[in-house]
C-alpha cells in the first residue's frame, strides 16, 4: 500500500473509533466507557489528545504504556512503524468485548 492509501485506512479507522468513543460518553452504561478508557497492551488504539495528527499515526496496536493518565505510549502503526507518544492519552478501539457491554 502507498502512504496515502494507508493515511486514508487511518483516517477510516480513526473516525469510527472516535465515534464509538463520542458515543460512549453520552450513554449510562459505565462498564462500555470504562472498557474504552482502558486500554490494554495488544488493543487498538487512538490518541485522542490532539485532533490534528496525522491519523496514520494515531492509531495502532498498543505495545507499551506509562501508568501515568497522560504518559508514554508505544504503538505499532497501520504501516508498521512505531511510534512512540508522550503526554498524550488513548483508547482502545471498541472490540468485541465492548460490543458484548453494548448489548447488556
């Protein structure tokens, strides 16, 4: 795949997520904003701290985090790369346990 082609796998990706994300916010169910807030070593992830990075690297599969709220993140990107974040926050892409909360 091209770059572009991979910025725009990104952008697709990132703009499901985040509205997952937007939705889990607005719903009573705790349990489905905790799952979301919490990600987990090997969850897809998203940055959600700074709306204006470019999406290919933004999201990934998370490989290490800080225990910090704000901290460092490593993710493997779309294309393979790592990236490595500080100061900035994720969340797990929904999957099928935050569908399984959904339901409930």
């Amino acid at each position: 795949m091209t770059e572009e082609q991979y910025e725009n796998l990104a952008k697709i990706l990132f703009d499901s997520a985040y509205a997952m994300y937007s939705l889990s916010l607005k719903t009573v169910n705790v349990e489905i904003f905790n799952d979301l807030n919490e990600p987990e070593i090997g969850d897809y992830v998203f940055e959600t701290t700074n709306p204006f990075v470019p999406k290919l690297r933004a999201i990934g599969k998370l490989l290490e985090k800080s225990s910090e709220n704000f901290g460092t993140y490593m993710i493997e990107c779309l294309d393979g790369k790592i990236h490595t974040w500080e100061n900035a926050k994720f969340v797990k892409v929904a999957d099928e346990n935050t569908k399984s909360l959904i339901k409930l």
